[in-house]
C-alpha cells in the first residue's frame, strides 16, 4: 500500500479534551482549509456526544471529511483509515484548498508520520486461548503478564482494553519480541519512503494537566447532561449490536454498566472521568514518543500557522 503523500497537510493534535475542535474550525476558516477527522470512534454513525463528533452547524462551517463513514457493528483497520485519509487529502488539494488533519487517535497519527509496520503474525488459536484467560482470569491479569514482557505496550494499553492487550501477548509469545518493538519499523512500500514533514507541520496543543483534567471532568459532565445516556441506549437498540471496535470507544461500556444496573449514574461519570483522564495521559505519552510531533500553546499554533500562509 502506498498512501498518497500528506506532506502539504497541517496536523493539530493533543489530548482529549484539549480544544482541537475549536481551534481546527478558526484554523480551518483562516486558511480556507478543510478537515480530516483522524479520530477512530468519529467514523461511526449514531456515536455523537461520547465522541465529541462536530455538530451539524460545525461541518456547515467548515467541511469535514471521514465522519459518519461506518455502522457500530463494521470494522476499521489502520489501513483502511490510512487509504482513506490519503484520498480525502488528494480530494482537498486538488480543489485548491488546504488539508487539515486534526485529532488525536495515536495509531492513526504515527501512521501518517510514520508509516505502516509490518504486521506480525498472527494464531487464531493462541488468541482464543489469551481470550479465555482473561475471561477467567479476569483482564488485570493479562495486563500485569504484557507489563513484564512488553512494557512499553502495557503502559500506552488500559487493562481493560483486552482485545489489544491480547494481540501484544500473541506477538510475544509467536515472535518472542515485543509488539511496542515491531511499532518501530515502518514501511511504506518497496523503494520507497515516508513523507518528509516540514517542521512545524505536525503540532500538539500544550495544556498544564491541571486544566486539562478539569475540562475533562466538565466535559464528561455536559455529554451526560446533554443526553449520552440515551445516545447509549439507542445504539444498544439497533438491528445489529456495535462490534468490537466501536465498543471499545470511551464511556460507551461504562454507560451500558449503568443501563444495566450495575452502577449508580454518580459511579458511571466518576469512572468515564477517571479513564478519560487515565487515556489522556496515554495519548500524552504517544505524541512524546513520536518524532515531527512538537507541543505548543494554542496562541502559538495560530501564530505559527497563520504567518506561514502568508509566505
């Protein structure tokens, strides 16, 4: 797979709950740019309020591209994401505007700085076996087992996100090598190479963590207030239920807990903040480890990106 080239886009990233949103729409108007979600929960329909999905008045604003692409129950790879994201840049560019590629799912941001690694093998038989480990085990346990092996991966994995933290000890245990290690390489394509992003391309919202776990805390509370619960309780009404990847999206599993009476709803916002906080560190930590990813102020992104349209 050879993705078309992303080096003429701007990307803007940062933790949940940053502001990307905001600023990608001034952003997006000032340069008569368009926006590309790099969000992995965005993609599918009906998940609106847990996803913080721009509004409708938002996308009349500015357009936006790879929202609403997918049912709960399909699938999305990396690749796929990738190939898709490539060809809404070619779109944007051809039409003389400016790509804007803004959020903060880290796969799909290292693959665009990056590239795709080569994907390791895989057993479908080991992975039933991790599978009902964990079920019997219980997931900590499958994670405390990645943490001596795989650290790396166990620190950016939460325990409970099983299916990951299963696919890690399946690499380990086929390759004797760490998943975090095979996350290394990067390929784009025999004889060719990745992308060369100017510097500055590529920028992170800095936030202390002070304010940003506030904004988490009163974030998580407006999407309650504002009818997640429900957005819940539809997609669990639907003809097919989500599959396992937009299952997996923050809050939706802990929302599904209390519908099912196994939580009070004082329970079920404090553990969504609590993890929303805890996935913030982990992006944290991705856009740290990644090289052409530089951290800056908000004030500072408008500046620097504005004065560089006008060169």
């Amino acid at each position: 797979m050879s993705p078309a080239s992303f080096q003429n886009a701007l990307i803007l990233t940062g933790p949940t709950a940053s502001g990307k949103s905001a600023i990608a729409l001034e952003l997006a108007e000032k340069l008569k740019a368009e926006i590309v979600a790099v969000d992995s929960m965005t993609l599918y329909r009906g998940m609106d309020i847990g996803t913080a999905k721009p509004t409708a008045a938002e996308r009349t604003r500015v357009p936006h591209h790879l929202l609403d692409v997918l049912d709960p129950w399909e699938s999305a790879s990396v690749a796929w994401w990738l190939e898709r994201a490539s060809a809404a840049v070619a779109d944007i560019e051809a039409r003389g505007k400016k790509a804007l590629l803004v959020g903060g799912t880290p796969f799909y941001l290292k693959a665009i700085l990056c590239g795709l690694f080569p994907s390791p093998p895989s057993d479908q038989e080991l992975r039933r076996q991790l599978e009902g480990e964990a079920e019997t085990l219980g997931p900590p346990a499958l994670h405390v087992r990645l943490a001596s092996v795989d650290p790396a991966s166990a620190l950016r994995l939460h325990p409970n996100d099983v299916r990951r933290v299963v696919r890690a000890l399946e690499v380990w245990q086929l390759t004797g090598r760490a998943l975090s290690d095979w996350q290394q390489q990067s390929w784009w394509g025999e004889g060719e190479t990745g992308p060369t992003f100017p510097t500055g391309a590529c920028l992170a919202i800095d936030i202390p963590r002070d304010e940003l776990n506030t904004r988490i805390s009163r974030r998580v509370e407006s999407m309650f207030a504002a009818g997640w619960i429900e957005e819940v309780r539809q997609l669990r009404n639907l003809e097919r239920p989500p599959g396992r990847e937009a299952s997996q999206a923050l809050g939706y599993g802990e929302i599904a807990a209390f519908l099912d009476g196994r939580q009070t709803l004082d329970e079920t916002i404090a553990e969504v903040q609590l993890r929303t906080r805890q996935y913030a560190k982990r992006q944290l930590t991705w856009f740290r480890s990644l090289s052409g990813c530089e951290f800056c102020d908000a004030e500072s992104i408008f500046t620097r990106w504005l004065e560089r349209s006008e060169k």
